[in-house]
C-alpha cells in the first residue's frame, strides 16, 4: 500500500513537472513568434522578409 501511494505521488511529480515545461515551451515560442520574446528578433524578422 506505502509503495503504490509513493509510485502515484512521484507520477503526479512528474506530470505536473511535464505540463510546466509544456506551457513554459509554448509561452516562449509563443512570444519569439510574436518578435518580442527571449530569441533574438533576428530569424523572425529574416523568416517575414524572406517572403515577396
């Protein structure tokens, strides 16, 4: 019973650890999308004006 408890709450652990990285992962790109995020401007900018 102890065992099955502990294997449950580090597999919560280890969701909750996934979802966060998960939503931090699309905030970001998110944001360097948007031109205004952590990366550097430089591709996004290249990426619109390599298009006619």
């Amino acid at each position: 019973m102890n065992n099955d408890t502990s294997l449950c709450t580090a597999m919560i652990a280890v969701m909750v650890w996934i979802l966060t990285f998960v939503f931090i992962f699309f905030a970001v790109k998110g944001c360097a999308e948007d031109g205004t995020g952590y990366q550097s401007p430089d591709w996004a900018h290249q990426h619109t004006q390599g298009e006619p």
